[in-house]
C-alpha cells in the first residue's frame, strides 16, 4: 500500500511539473510549445510549419528557464542566453554564426539586467567593450581589452 502511495504521489508531482510547465507559457496564433518533461526541456515552433524556434532548459530544476537556444529560418543555432545565477534573469548571450562559432558575447557583468560587456570575436582576435556610460551603445571609445586568438 505504501508503495502504490508513494508512486501516485511521484506521478502526481511529475504530472503538476509539467502542468505548470505547459501553463507558464502562452500559447498565440503564432506558436506551438509542448514540454519535455523527460529532458525538462520547452520548445517553441511555429504553428504554420512547425519549424523549430527556441528550446527552453531548467538546469537546476527550479521551474524557471535558466538557458534558451534560438533558431534561425534553417533551423540553425543563432543565439544562446544563459542565466547564470539562477535569478530568472537572463544574463550572458551568444550570438552565433552559419557554422555555430560565437560572433559575439553580451553580458550583464554586474547582474543589474543591464548589457555592460559586449564581446566581439573576429578570427584573429577578441575585442571587449564596456558601456561604461550605460547608453546602451558601445563606441570605439569604450574599448577595455584586445586579446589574440
């Protein structure tokens, strides 16, 4: 009998997860989301076609999205967003090319939900500005570092 207990109890708590999973996210005319509760994992495609969008992962298992990938129009990876302490906000980005290499990192360096370091990545070298007057612009003049690579 307690065994029965504790896997109805099991499924009913998976089953809430994945209800809360489906609900937190709204559904227009434009958008499909369905929730793998096996990978924890939400994805986003477009009702006309059903080409793919945006995954969403809860890494820690917190019921909030902590990374999301984007796809472009051919179902290549064009941007990466992580939060990375886990404060629903998301704060590092990745902006990547047709091959999947990074063209560029923005992030939120002070995690105040402002963009302050944005990082571009040639093929020789990494360039890193500061929008140190918090414009929201970065200029040549903000420039704080240049790496090789």
């Amino acid at each position: 009998m307690l065994i029965a207990l504790t896997i109805a109890l099991v499924c009913s708590i998976a089953y809430n997860v994945y209800q809360h999973k489906v609900i937190a996210r709204s559904e227009g005319a434009l958008f499909d989301w369905s929730y793998e509760l096996e990978r924890d994992i939400q994805v986003c495609r477009l009702r006309t076609d059903g080409s793919l969008l945006s995954v969403w992962y809860d890494l820690n298992e917190d019921l909030a999205d902590d990374s999301s990938v984007y796809f472009d129009n051919k179902g290549r990876s064009a941007s990466a967003w992580v939060d990375l302490d886990y404060d629903g906000i998301m704060d590092l980005e990745y902006v990547l090319g047709m091959d999947g290499e990074i063209l560029a990192t923005y992030e939120d360096s002070d995690r105040d939900g402002r963009v302050e370091d944005y990082t571009r990545h040639t093929n020789d070298s990494l360039i890193t500005y500061r929008d140190k007057n918090q414009d929201g612009h970065f200029a040549f003049t903000e420039i704080i570092e240049r790496r090789s690579r």
